[in-house]
C-alpha cells in the first residue's frame, strides 16, 4: 500500500477480505500507458474582517 503514491501505473488498489483478515497482499490493477495526475494549485481567497 506504501508504494502506490510513488507508482504513477496503479490505477486501482483492490482491498478483500482475504487481505484484511489474513494479510494478503492487495490486488493492484496497472496502466503502463497511464498519464501521471497534475497537482493542482489550490487558490487561497482573500477574507474580509467584519467587526460585526
């Protein structure tokens, strides 16, 4: 599970019953032709004080 941030191929992670209770391994489903995600930037608004 650690190394799937660092993996940009998974697509999926599939978690069973079998891996919860018995500590199998999770099923991961790969895309060799998968594209990396942007970060996108998130806007900070500007917030007005009241004195309300």
């Amino acid at each position: 599970m650690f190394d799937i941030p660092s993996n940009n191929n998974v697509e999926k992670c599939i978690i069973t019953k079998d891996t919860v209770l018995n500590n199998a391994k999770p099923e991961y489903v790969i895309n060799e032709s998968r594209q990396p995600l942007k970060k996108t930037h998130i806007k900070k608004q500007k917030r007005e004080d009241s004195a309300s």
